[in-house]
C-alpha cells in the first residue's frame, strides 16, 4: 500500500530515485493534481485523497523516527508516505555509487582540483557515499537556492565548475563559473541551465572533457602568440626593406599554414587517463 501511493506520486517524475520506486510496483496508477514542492517532496491526490511523499522534516515521521534514523545511518535516503494527513510508511532509496566514481574523483584530486558534494540527501546518507569515493568536503540537507548560496561563495575564492543532472541543481549551475550538466541523464531544465552537456553516463567523460578543453586553451594560445610574434618580426624587417614583399607574403602565408594545421589539433578528442587530468586553477564542485 505505501509503494502504490509512492509510485502514483512518483510516476510522472524526473528525479532519479523516483524510477527505483516505481520499478518496485508492478502497477500503479498516477496520482491526480501532482505538485512538486522543490527540495521537499511532492503533493497529489488519489481518488480524491491527499497524498504526499517527501523527506522528514517536511513529513514528520512521528512513530517511524526510530526507523528513518537507522535508514539514514545505512546510507539510504528516507522518503515518508502521507496519506490524509498520516504517515503510513517510509521507503528507504539509495542512489548507489558508480562504479568509476571513486577513480574519477581519485583523479580529479591528484590533478589539483578540489572535489565537494553538495547534495539534498541527510547528512549521514552524504557522509556515508562520500567515505565511498573519497571526498572530504561534504555539504548536505541542501535546497536548490543552499546549493547556489554554497557556489557562490566557493566562487569569491577561485573559479568553480558545478556538476549535476537534476531540477534541484539547476540554480546552482546558473551560478557557477561553469556549469556541467550529465546530459543522458540529467533534467531537461539542469542541461538547460549549464555551459556544457556531457551526453553520456559515464563519469569519465568529466576528465576528459575537462583535459581536452585545457588543450585546446594551450593550443589557442600557441597561435595567437605566433601570430603575433609573426606579425611583430615581420613588419620591422618589411619597413626596413631586409625582405621584400614577396619574401614578407610567403613568410605570412606559411605561418598561416602552421597555425591552421596546429588549430586542427584541438578537433582530435583524446581518452585522457583520469589520472592525468592537468592542474587547473579551479574547482569542481560534485554532487550526488
């Protein structure tokens, strides 16, 4: 009975533990005048009685605080039942690790980034996966606008990228320096909202794609700096007549050449070990 309203209320949802819930209900059927409530849960009805679904605190899980704690205390997250204003139940999802992420994370650290998660989950669910992958700095029990508040202050200290895939990241995104949407399974709202879109599920691609935009700055710069060194020799030895005008049109239309042949350079795409992801001058901010 408390999936079947879990599933009614979930069934329309984006959120990611919302598909763990359903795939637990062989039938259901969807709730009417479904709300979501950001960062808190969601409202509805069924058969004209109010149900709702979200974390505690919003619910007061009343005699099932014994068992919420030993949930949160597991690693999971507590989502509380209301049906008609009493808590039947709770349903205890965990939103495992991948398998990459802690050598992911792994590189990311040994490359010169700092990794922090911020995340809605309780902060002894956070704690528990962060202990798993390797990140010390936790930050948890968030809403959308305490994700965007915590960026913004990482950003008065050095420049920060935000990576996330779902509704409650979204503002968080808009605020950082850079914002990294994990495309193929992120929100239509988060891939919006960020600079970048990762299309794929892997979280390897974070390093790489992280390299290879740092190669292709390098590169940009090689040429720019050629140019101009080009153009700095080139118009001396002209005004002095050392090169004549021919000589001065080969020389430029040689370097031309060499700069677009470097610039091709940064099209090639290359799997960079995730743990030799080159030092930044950022940082990059993590969740789960």
């Amino acid at each position: 009975d408390v999936l079947a309203v879990a599933a009614a209320l979930e069934a329309r949802s984006e959120h990611p533990l919302a598909r763990a819930i359903l795939a637990a209900v062989e039938d259901y059927v969807p709730a009417d005048d479904v709300d979501a409530v950001t960062g808190a849960g969601l409202t509805g009805a069924i058969d004209g009685i109010p149900v709702r679904l979200g974390r505690p605190g919003w619910i007061d899980p009343g005699p099932l605080a014994g068992d919420i704690e030993r949930m949160q205390h597991a690693g999971a997250t507590a989502v509380l039942i209301e049906r008609a204003g009493t808590v039947i139940g709770a349903v205890a999802v965990r939103d495992e690790l991948r398998p990459e992420a802690r050598e992911v994370v792994a590189g990311l650290r040994r490359g010169g980034y700092t990794v922090a998660m911020l995340t809605g989950d309780n902060e002894r669910t956070a704690q528990a996966l962060a202990a798993d992958v390797g990140i010390d700095d936790v930050h948890a029990d968030l809403r959308p606008e305490d994700k965007a508040r915590i960026v913004e202050t990482l950003r008065a200290s050095r420049p920060t990228a935000m990576v996330g895939d779902g509704v409650n990241d979204a503002p968080a995104l808009a605020t950082a320096d850079l914002g990294i949407a994990m495309g193929a399974m992120g929100s239509d709202v988060a891939i919006e909202t960020a600079d970048v879109a990762l299309m794929g599920e892997d979280l390897r691609h974070l390093p790489q794609a992280l390299a290879h935009a740092r190669r292709s700055r390098t590169i940009m710069l090689q040429n720019v700096g050629l140019s101009l060194a080009i153009i700095t020799v080139l118009m001396p030895l002209a005004l002095f007549g050392v090169l004549g005008l021919a000589a001065v049109v080969l020389v430029h239309e040689v370097a031309e050449i060499v700069v677009i042949a470097n610039g091709v350079r940064a099209g090639r795409a290359q799997a960079f070990p995730t743990g030799s992801v080159p030092a930044p001058a950022g940082k990059v901010e993590a969740r789960t």
